[in-house]
C-alpha cells in the first residue's frame, strides 16, 4: 500500500511494532529483488528494532544472501520468485536447484536458522533432505483453497504427508499462504503445524484497529492448537546427589548407557556434568512414560536425545523404536525441562 501511492506511509516499521505489542511471536518480512514491497530500509530497522525473532524471505541470489548476511536475521526463508506475480506462488523446487540452494549452506556465517519453501511434490523429499537438511517452510496455499469437506480432505492429507518431514532431525519449520480468519482455527489443530504466517487477511481488519486484528488471529491460533489432543504424559523428578553418587561409585558407566553419542561429547566437557546427566535422565525417563512403555520393551535411554536449536532452546528428538513408536502413535515430543538446587525435573 506504501509504495503503490509513492509515500512514505503506511509504515511497515509501525506496523511490525503494533504486531509485536498484539502478541505476535515474530515478523515475516519479503524483501524481493524489485524492491515491490519491502525496501533495504525496512530491513535494517527491522533488525535492529524488533524484540523478537526476524525471518527474511528471500530469493537464492548472491544479492540476496549477501544483504542477509550483512543484516543478520533470526531466520532466512529461500523462497522461488517471479516478477509477474503478485505473492510468492508455491514453493522452491529444491531438485532442479540443488546446487543454487547449496549456496547458503557453504556460505551462511551467522547464528540464524534458514530454510527453503517447498512445493509439495513427494518426490522432492529425498532431494531436499540431502541438499539441506534444515528447517523448511511450506506453503498452505493448495490446503487453503479446497473449496468443499471432501477436497478439504484430500488437501489436508496429502498436506500431513508432506508434513511428515517436520518429525524428522532438524526439519521444523512454518507455515504459510492463504491463511485468515476463517481457516486458521482447523488447520492450527493439525499436528504438522509448528509455526505459521499471517499477513494479508490482516490488513483489511486491522484499518482502524490494526492491534485488535493481529490479537484476534492470536486467539484463534491458540485456540486450533489446543484442539490436539494429549496422547501420552510423562513426568520424572530425580534427586541431583543419587546420580553424584552413582558416578563415585561406577564412574562413567551411567552415563554411557543414557547419553548417545553427541550429549557424550557435551558431557565429558562440561562444567556441571553432574547436574548435566541428572537433566537428561529425567527428559528420557518422561519421554519414555509418555509413550506409554518406560525404558523397557526394545526402547533404550540413547533412543531419546536432547539437542539444542538455533536459539538455544532445549528439544528432544527420537531414535530408533522410540522414533517408531512416537510416528506410530501421530505424537511429537514435547517437554519442559528445569532443575533446582537439588533435583532435576522433565514432563
């Protein structure tokens, strides 16, 4: 709308900030080759005045990934552009682009998380896990246009296939196009949605009120999400000075059966490998009560692993049965971890 009339407003700046104050979790900005929307400008202060998280979505270019590593996003989105289109149509076929999208990964230099937009052609699976191996985005656009209940079906299954890549190592992601007010509820309740993007249906409600618009679509988000169901619960407390003991007694060999084989390398070098051990034992421990099992039945500690993302946050992924189980069940391993002076607690 700014740069249609030529003006200096609407101000996309303002606009993130209102967002953010709505209850937004991050700002999606499109910064294309032809400048249509987004400018340089909007890009820097973005950066730099936004108190959550970033996520450019660019063209594969040498232009483009040289803004994105001067500007040092949260997250950078690889998405196919044409200069006739309105929005961003479909997704990145990552096959016939192999080498372009190998680009970024030889030359990205910051700690941010980027990820292609792909199509949803199955075929492309294979291809992208070996190119990339990172977060994806995918495009909602085809789930969002199925215009009756059997259709809707159809979209939203082959939708869940093709969201089967989020279960797998490092392939989380967001979602996006074609979302508003009328759809976000349902497909906010599907298991494969990790994050999504929301722009357009914004704006026309959001004239006078733009903060009411943004808090409402918030509303409906979280209220799709709460629409999963729990399928399994887990929760373990384990006293920090029975695990000092155990390792007195019989040195590593605790933490040999508990760890795999990256938390061993964290372990061995950390300052607190005590407290450390403790953690981990009890996500696992949680985790595995939450798939109904225990450690027992084919299911082992170093099938669950603790890893970080790009933000530090702590996640769990799953190996082997416990993988298979988890895929078996339609569950994602989600747990919240502390400690306290004395205990380490995981549910």
């Amino acid at each position: 709308m700014r740069n249609a009339r030529g003006t200096a407003y609407p101000d996309p700046v303002q606009a993130a900030f209102i967002a953010e104050q709505a209850g937004a979790d991050g700002i999606t900005v499109h910064l294309r080759e032809d400048r249509r929307h987004i400018t340089d400008r909007d890009v820097r202060i973005l950066r730099q005045t936004l108190h959550t998280r970033m996520n450019l979505e660019m063209a594969v270019t040498e232009e483009m990934l040289t803004i994105a590593c001067e500007t040092k996003p949260h997250f950078c989105c690889l998405v196919p552009e044409k200069r006739q289109e309105v929005t961003t149509e479909g997704g990145l076929d990552v096959a016939a682009s192999a080498t372009r999208c190998a680009m970024p990964v030889n030359a990205w230099r910051m700690p941010a998380s980027w990820s292609p937009c792909l199509s949803m052609r199955m075929k492309r699976r294979s291809k992208r896990r070996r190119t990339l191996a990172r977060p994806i985005s995918k495009s909602t656009r085809l789930l969002c246009r199925c215009q009756n209940r059997r259709r809707a079906g159809q979209g939203a299954g082959t939708y869940c296939q093709s969201g089967h890549l989020r279960r797998q190592p490092r392939a989380e992601g967001e979602c996006g196009h074609g979302l508003t007010y009328h759809n976000v509820k349902a497909i906010a309740a599907l298991p494969e949605m990790h994050e999504l993007n929301i722009g357009h249906a914004i704006l026309p409600c959001g004239d006078e009120r733009p903060e009411r618009a943004v808090a409402e679509m918030k509303r409906l988000m979280l209220e799709g999400a709460r629409l999963m169901a729990i399928l399994g619960l887990g929760t373990d407390i384990v006293e920090i000075a029975r695990i000092e003991a155990v390792i007195a007694r019989s040195g590593d060999r605790l933490a040999r059966r508990v760890l795999s084989d990256h938390e061993w390398s964290i372990w061995e070098q950390h300052q607190q490998p005590v407290r450390f051990l403790a953690k981990r034992f009890a996500v696992k421990e949680a985790a595995a009560k939450a798939l109904g099992t225990g450690i027992r039945n084919g299911l082992a500690f170093n099938q669950f692993e603790v890893y970080n993302d790009e933000l530090g946050k702590p996640k769990l992924r799953l190996w082997g049965e416990a993988n298979l189980l988890a895929e078996r069940m339609g569950v994602s391993a989600i747990h919240v971890l502390s400690d306290e002076r004395h205990y380490a607690c995981a549910t």
